[in-house]
C-alpha cells in the first residue's frame, strides 16, 4: 500500500512540476502570432467593428461592418466589410512588400473596381493612398485615414482625388460590435 501511495504522490509530484510548461505552451499556440511589421495592428485583430456614416439620417441610414482578420499565416491582414447589409462591399488584403520596405494593401470592392496603395502607421493612425482603377465617378485616388479612438472604437475618413483636386469623403465613427456580420449579396 505505502509502494503506491509513493508512486501516486511522484506522479503528482511531476504533474505539478511540468503543467506550468503545458500551460504556457498552450498560452503560446493560442497567442495571434503576426509579422512584425503588421504587429501594430495587433489591437483590431480579430474584432468586428459597426459605424454609422456621418451623413446617415433615421430615414436613410448608412451603416457599415468591417471584421479585421489574421490572414495567410500572419503575414497580412484581412478585412472585409459590408455597407448596409450588403448594398456595397469589400476585402482588404494589408501586407509588408519588402521591395518597397514598406506595408501595401490592395482592396477589391463589390462596385467592380480596385485599389492598391502604400499603408503608413503612426501611433494609432494607419493612413493609406490608394490608386483607384475603373471607377466610374472619376475617383483615381483615395485618402484613407483609420484611427483607434480612446474608446476601443475606431474613426475612419476619407477624401477622393477627382479631376485632380481632393474632395471630402465619408467619414464613419464605429464601436466594437461581435454580434454584426459582414454581408456580400
């Protein structure tokens, strides 16, 4: 009896001394592992954000979901977004281009167009210029400005180059929200 109450007590002994290292081996696996220099983007990751346009009124409301996503093994970002429902949509793709040393993103929209653009982060501000191809406004530009607000949320404005002079575009306050969808018709 006393053989295997020794026995019991070694093997507990032992549990107890290697469980710290299977708890942080798990806590490892478990972390969102991101390239380093898509690492400041670390706090939207994995959150669903929804914010109403400025311009939104009860009678015409405009609103918009954009779910930020650890992507292709950490070496991008992907976000995807929906405008009211699914009315207009798309997926932004950020990542490093060595060639450039710098972040580029490349978004393709529901409206049939796309961009591509050189991305700069400073402190909570991730501003992005983006070359528009076949926009049917005359758009050729966009001027996008993301910032973490001190509330958690985000604030997101825009201007368009048109005929070469910088107009104002949307602007969209937005707050955390894990029960909103991204919907594409």
């Amino acid at each position: 009896m006393n053989i295997i109450k020794v026995t019991i007590m070694k093997n507990i002994f032992k549990m107890l001394l290697i469980l710290p290292f299977i708890i942080n081996a798990k806590n490892l696996n478990n972390k969102v592992a991101l390239s380093e220099h898509l690492e400041t983007l670390l706090p939207y990751v994995g959150k669903t954000y929804k914010g109403e346009f400025l311009n939104s009124t009860k009678d015409d409301p405009a609103y918009d979901v954009a779910k930020w996503e650890r992507a292709l093994n950490g070496n991008a970002i992907r976000i995807l977004h929906s405008v009211n429902d699914g009315e207009y949509g798309g997926e932004t793709i950020i990542m490093w281009n060595p060639e450039k040393n710098s972040l580029m993103s490349w978004y393709f929209t529901t409206g049939g167009f796309f961009t591509n653009a050189l991305v700069t982060i400073e402190g909570t501000k991730i501003t992005s210029i983006e070359d528009v191809t076949g926009n049917d406004n005359g758009i050729t530009k966009v001027k996008s400005i993301i910032e973490l607000r001190q509330n958690g949320g985000l604030e997101n404005r825009s201007k368009y180059l048109m005929d070469n002079i910088w107009v104002d575009g949307h602007k969209i306050l937005y707050e955390e929200d894990s029960n909103a969808s991204v919907i594409f018709n």
